[in-house]
C-alpha cells in the first residue's frame, strides 16, 4: 500500500493546480499526465520549474490519503554574471514517513 512519495520532480505543471484558489498568472505548460501521476504518487513535496518563475501554492490534501502536497515552482538558476530576479531555492525538512504521517497531517482549507 503506496503511501506517497517525498518528492516528486516534473517539468511542467500538474493540469488543474490553479483549481480553488487566486492565480494572478496561470501557466501554459500544464499536463494532465503530471495530474494523473501526481494523483498516484502523492508526493510530500511537488516540484516544477518551466516556468522560470518561484511558485508555492497553497497545500492540497490528496484523495485516500491523510498527508498533503506541497507544490513549489522554482526558477533557474542565474548566471554568475546575472541578477537572479526569482527565487531558484528552496529549502525543505522531510521526516521519515512514520514522523511524517503524524507532522503533515493537516488539513488545508476544510478538506
């Protein structure tokens, strides 16, 4: 029985991330298999970054399962001779999956 994974990395953005929430700009590069393997892994932690623009949506629960999402759009990374004008880190704490199940189990938005 798959509970999730920690980290999940794709290129472009799961289809119907911008669903239940304020978007001031919402992407082009969306794709409903990112969706459906999303759905099916239930990462901890979701990252994309085709954009080239920093990101973090509001956690989402996932169905069936009790730990939520974290979506989190990152930029590249500058050239030394460049200005970085998004952010192009991030930092995150990941748990084992016993401390996690018991730490990221919040529910986002009444869900």
């Amino acid at each position: 029985d798959l509970k999730g994974v920690d980290i999940l990395l794709t290129c472009e953005w799961p289809e119907g991330y911008d669903r239940g929430i304020m978007v001031d700009e919402v992407s082009q590069n969306v794709s409903s298999f990112v969706s459906d393997v999303a759905a099916a892994l239930k990462p901890r932690y979701h990252f994309v970054g085709i954009d080239n623009k920093f990101y973090q949506r509001q956690p989402y629960a996932n169905s069936e399962s009790t730990h939520i999402t974290k979506l989190v759009a990152i930029a590249a990374v500058p050239s030394p001779t460049q200005t970085a004008k998004e952010k192009y880190l991030y930092a995150c704490l990941l748990y084992t999956s016993d401390a996690a199940d018991d730490l990221l189990c919040v529910d986002p938005g009444g869900r």
